[in-house]
C-alpha cells in the first residue's frame, strides 16, 4: 500500500488572504455595548426578588409546611395571618434546627420580604424571620438563600436584657 505525502508548499498569498478575511469580519461586528432597554430585576435559578417591594408583615403562624409541593419554591414555608390575610412564607432549606423548633403553630412572627409569584401563586420570599426576640437572616439583599449559623441573631433588647443578668 502506498502512502502520499502533501509536500507542495501552501502559498504566502493564500494565508495573507485568510487573515485579511479574518479581520475584515472581527472589524465588521460591532465591539460597542448596547444599553439595556430598562432595568429588570435578576432572574436565577429560582423565583426572582425585587429587594425595591418589600414589606414587612407581623402576624401568627397558622402552619409550618416542611413537604415540598411540586410547583412551589423548595424549603420550608409559614401560612401566617396577618393583616393582608393568610400569606404563604417561604423560609428556605437553611433554618438551624432551634429555629425550626422555635416555629409552631400559634407562634408570633415578623417578617421582612417581597412577594413575588410563581406558576400563577404568590409567596412572600422572606429575607429576615423575627422570632421570639431572635432575628435570623434568610436571603442577602439580593435574595440569595444564606445558610444559617446554627445560632440566631440576638435585637437590642434581648442582648441589653441578657446584659443586666436575666430575670431577677
């Protein structure tokens, strides 16, 4: 069986001509930025937050969802009545344990959020859950889930209470 070798030379004008092509078409797309047409709030892996919405609701907590309900942001959620009527809460995955405990029906909260809809429902996507004296950070600003730090987030009055030695 015979083997051929390609030993004719490429020719110099034959290179000179594809790298003029070459940057004839980078110099014909435009390198410039276009300005976005409006200003939309992020979109990520999960429901979007507008951090511009947000409310702050205190109420009851009517019910704690641990089950996940197809269609509905994964973690847990709290029904809780308050003034704009039954709201479901969504908390996340990354409570620590004492939280998830402290959280029962019948417990008192206040919540930091925006609601926002998903597949036709609304959730308020909590970014800051009030329990008991205790805060805990659910979402960044940008409403990111955070993890929590197995411990919660001691208000003012609570940590000067606990300074002045407890209940007398």
């Amino acid at each position: 069986m015979r083997r051929t070798r390609l030993t004719k030379p490429i020719p110099i004008l034959t290179i000179a001509g594809l790298l003029a092509g070459l940057s004839f078409a980078i110099l014909a797309v435009p390198l410039v930025a276009q300005p976005a047409s409006e200003t939309r709030v992020g979109h990520g892996f999960g429901v979007a937050y507008d951090a511009a919405h947000e409310i702050t609701l205190t109420g009851t907590v009517q019910q704690v969802v641990t089950r996940h309900t197809p269609g509905s942001p994964v973690g847990m959620h709290l029904m809780v009545a308050g003034s704009q009527g039954l709201v479901d809460a969504h908390v996340g995955p990354f409570l620590s344990r004492e939280m998830k405990e402290a959280l029962h029906t019948g417990t008192p909260v206040q919540l930091v959020g925006a609601m926002e809809s998903l597949r036709g429902k609304k959730y308020l996507m909590v970014r800051e859950l009030n329990v008991g004296g205790s805060k805990v950070i659910v979402r960044s600003e940008h409403g990111f889930l955070v993890h929590s730090q197995g411990s919660t987030a001691k208000t003012k009055e609570t940590a000067k209470f606990e300074s002045n030695g407890g209940a007398r």
